[in-house]
C-alpha cells in the first residue's frame, strides 16, 4: 500500500466533503450590470465623462474623479480636472477596475474597447489578458485553476476553445456518477466544457473501459484542480498528455512527457500531519488505474525515527462503525506501491 496522505483544508462545494488545501476559487458570482456607452473626448465636456458611467456606483465614479483630479496629469488643453482620458492615461490600474466591474460578458469586454476614444482603448489593452482571465475563472474556475498552474496567457483563445470544447484538463471529481460507492471521493478524469449539454463530460481514468459523466454547469462544484498541498510534488500537467490540452501544446519544458501522470504517481512525505485532521487517503483497485482520493479522520500517527515512513489509523466516518471501511491502518511515506486490508492499493494525500 503505497499511502499519500494529506492535511484537509476548505473545500468550494456546497456539498459536504471536503478537499485539501483546496485552492480551487468558486468563480465570481453574476453581477447585474448597466450597459454604458462611452463617448470619445470631442462628444462632451470631460466633467461629464464620469457621472455618464451608470454601470459605475457613485462612490466610485467620484473618487476616480477626485484621483484624476488631484493627480497634476491633465490634457493639453482641458480645464477639466475629472477625465476619463486623464484617468486612462496616469491611473491605469483604477481603470482597470472600473473596467473590470464593467465587463461580465466577452460582449461587454468588446463593446468597452470598440465604444471608447482611442486613447481609453490602448490604455484598456493591458487590462484586457486580466479581464479575460477573471471572465474564464468566473464560468470555469476548476479549468482556470489548472491553467493558470499551466502558465497559460492567452486568456481570450482559451475561452474561445474552452466554449467550443476544444479545451481538455485533467480534473477531480467529485462523487463520481453520484454512486454510494464514491461518497467522499474525487476521481481522475479528462474534462471538457461541451456547450450543447450545457455542461460538462467526463471521462474517467481507469484500466476499464467506463462511458463519460454528463455533468450539468450547476454542479460544476464537483470539479476541482489537483489541491495545492500535492501540486508541487506531483507536477500535475507538466507533461503534456497528463495535464491537459486546450490547442495550446500544454507540455512540460522542452517539451518533454512525464512518464507517470500524476493521478497514478505516490506522494512521498510524512510532514505537517497530526491527529485528528481531515486527511485524504490515495485508494486504487486495480493496479492499471490511477488513484482516486478518499476523506477520511487521522485518528492515530506513529512515526518511524528511523527513516522516513509513518503508520497512521484513518477512519471513514461516512461508513458505519459496523463496515469493513469504516477503519483502516496504513503504512506510508516513501513511493512504495503497498496492499491493502480493504483491497487494491493505497497511497496518502495532505
């Protein structure tokens, strides 16, 4: 039994099992929002640029205004303290908020930029990889969360082909097909966003042959990224074909392949662990599949001082005191592929 435990952290799913070191944002919420058009600098006096902004609260509207006004950058020519063209042009980074409460849609985004003067538009430009990047991760955050880890920058493509289905990532999930059997688990699986049923396809890691998941949008709290306390040691995605592929050529440097994808790898340590925390144990059934992750309670921990392995009790509270599965004792810590007393092979996540 090979064991990779791990310290439970906050989980985003409105369900109740939890994810460790979770790291995976749940998106923003939708804001209603005013459409705006913004006039170029000839259309209206510069004083009335700002309180022409519904989509923008007055509060805000004002100390953009009073930050143009007391920043000493005016145009040549305007009497005017409160520009909007002042703003894009000494205070870039305010415009980019107000840009960013203004666009919740790619329409939104276009229309900011095509309805400006040209001088607010090439000060939009650097906003635009930001603005794309929290539009992604507000409607895919799990997808977000694996390629920002990818080093991902182009943020519009990926939108384009995320919404086609031409974008693939290596995912957990959550409760596969809703079965009893996988109750607080998350399961391997290549995940695509398929717009026709609104929501997404699955399919999973296995030495079997297994028909895709549909998963509907709703329930996208059941998708998450390989959590942060494991990332670094398994280098999830850095080897092509194991991470994922949005037309992107998603590979590790060089390009090179992994030889292990990581949902299959054993993660190594014994560090940062103690009783009573939420851990996660790594649990396979078949030694051609990858391993899936199960929630369990670290109810003892015995390390070894002479090396580097541990033996750690793990209840699963979920299964009654009576079950075989309620209680486990496990050895762990090195890469070590070991047996286990339930069956199949076991690992350790925190």
């Amino acid at each position: 039994q090979s064991l990779c435990l791990g310290r439970h952290g906050q989980c985003s799913r409105s369900s109740p099992l939890p994810a460790p070191l979770l790291a995976m944002g749940t998106g923003a919420g939708a804001r209603t929002r005013d459409s705006i058009e913004v006039a170029s600098d000839s259309a209206q006096p510069r004083s009335c640029l700002f309180p022409c902004l519904p989509g923008v609260p007055g509060v805000a509207a004002r100390a953009a205004t009073s930050v143009a006004a007391g920043s000493g950058c005016y145009a040549a020519g305007s009497s005017t303290n409160g520009s909007l063209t002042v703003l894009a042009e000494c205070h870039q980074a305010l415009l980019a908020e107000i840009a960013g409460y203004l666009a919740d849609t790619p329409r939104d985004i276009t229309a900011l930029a095509s309805q400006s003067s040209r001088t607010v538009a090439s000060q939009l430009l650097f906003a635009m990889r930001q603005l794309w990047r929290a539009m992604y991760a507000g409607r895919w955050p799990a997808f977000a969360d694996s390629l920002v880890y990818q080093g991902v920058e182009d943020w519009r493509a990926l939108y384009k082909d995320t919404l086609m289905g031409r974008c693939e990532c290596m995912l957990e999930v959550f409760d596969r097909e809703k079965k009893l059997g996988f109750s607080m688990s998350a399961m391997p699986a290549r995940v695509q966003y398929d717009a026709r049923v609104q929501g997404y396809v699955a399919r999973y890691l296995s030495a079997s042959a297994l028909p895709p998941e549909t998963i509907p949008y709703s329930e996208g709290h059941r998708l998450r990224f390989c959590p942060t306390s494991a990332r670094e040691r398994l280098q999830p995605g850095r080897g092509g074909a194991a991470g994922g592929d949005c037309g992107q050529g998603l590979a590790g440097p060089g390009g090179a392949a992994v030889a292990t994808p990581y949902p299959y790898q054993v993660l190594e340590g014994v560090e940062d662990l103690q009783v009573g925390q939420g851990v996660e144990l790594q649990w396979r059934m078949q030694l051609g599949s990858p391993f899936g992750w199960w929630y369990g309670q670290l109810d003892e921990l015995h390390r070894d001082p002479r090396g580097k392995l541990a033996t750690a009790t793990i209840t699963f509270r979920h299964f009654p005191a009576s079950s075989r599965l309620h209680r486990l004792e496990v050895c762990f810590g090195d890469s070590e592929l070991r047996p286990c007393e339930f069956g199949g092979f076991t690992g350790w996540r925190f």
